[in-house]
C-alpha cells in the first residue's frame, strides 16, 4: 500500500510541477506566504480538499487527493489543476467564503489544460459532464470565461490589485482597468455556492 501512495503522490508532484508554469501564467503567481506542503492521498474523501493546519502559517497547505481520482486520468488532472488554481490565492481556514469568480477561474484552468491535453472532445465531455452533475461550476466557469473573453489578461489585472480572488470586490475591477458588463461583475463576485 505504501508503494501505491508513493507512486501516486509522485505522479501528482510531476503533474505538478510540469503545470505550475502554466497556472501562473494564466493566472499570476501564488500571493506571498503561500506554501504547498504537499499531496496526500485518502481513500476516505469524495473530492479533492485542501488542509490549513498550521495556525502560526495560514496559507501553507496541503492537498489531499481521493484514491478514487486515480481510476479516471482526465480526472486526475482536473483536480490537480483546480487545485494548483486555486493555491494562487488560498483561503488559509476552512470557514471562508469563495466567490464564483474564484470558482471559475479554477475551472477555467482546468478547461484550458484538458483542451492542451486532451482535446476538444475531451472538453465538451468535460463541460457536458460538469453542466449536468454540477451546474454551480460551469456557472461559475461560463461567466468567468466571458471575462477572458472580453480581457484575456483581467484576472492578473484583478490580483494585482488584489491578490487574493476570493476578496475583490467590484471597486477592483475599475482600479484594475477590467471593464464588464455590471450584471456579469455581480454574478462573479456572488458568494459560491455548490
């Protein structure tokens, strides 16, 4: 068993560190004090999550990855990649609230992974898949893809005024030169709900 763990978190640290150019290039760096401890793999969890367990050190986290993502590589790899997104601009507890923008922006990621990897039919599977078992991320992703749409650049723009996603707010987005539609802006910075 212990073999199996260890092949499994070195193929998630390669898949990792192979992608991490790519993320930050879409989205920008990691804010300062974001430290990623590490993959753990449990056979115990639906979905992936990340751990803040260190109170002295808010944004150090951990990922921990179901087993069962494993059986499924397109699924693999969108964990992982939602998952290095979203370590950008980590929450640091588990009580905060994200946005749909924030939500987006790690399904964007994803989208724009699989398509690079997997192809466009692997996407529109993706998509389908997402849009009929939850709706509330390809929500989120469609309106922050209408966002790059009108400025490929705006999420970069947005957290180079505030670097963590999950608080800016729409003042941001004037501040940063992000120019969208007010109903759009509103619906991104709604508080996540899946």
């Amino acid at each position: 068993m212990a073999d199996t763990q260890s092949t499994q978190i070195e193929k998630l640290d390669k898949l990792r560190t192979a992608w991490l150019p790519a993320v930050e290039f879409l989205f920008g760096e990691a804010v300062p004090g974001a430290k990623f401890d590490g993959f753990d793999v449990l056979d115990d969890i639906a979905k992936p999550t990340v751990l803040f367990a260190h109170a002295d050190d808010p944004y150090r986290y951990t990922i921990q990855m179901p087993t069962r993502s494993f059986t499924n590589d397109v699924m693999l790899f969108v964990d992982v990649i939602q998952e290095m997104v979203r370590g950008l601009y980590p929450v640091g507890t588990d009580d905060v609230k994200t946005s749909a923008l924030c939500e987006g922006a790690a399904v964007f990621g994803a989208i724009t992974a699989i398509r690079q990897v997997f192809g466009e039919e692997t996407v529109d599977s993706y998509l389908n898949a997402l849009k009929e078992q939850a709706f509330p991320y390809y929500d989120a992703f469609s309106y922050t893809a209408v966002l790059l749409a009108e400025d490929p650049q705006a999420i970069k723009k947005l957290r180079g005024v505030q670097p963590f996603l999950y608080k800016v707010i729409r003042d941001d987005f004037e501040s940063a030169g992000v120019e969208i539609d007010r109903k759009i802006k509103d619906i991104l910075l709604l508080a996540f709900r899946a």
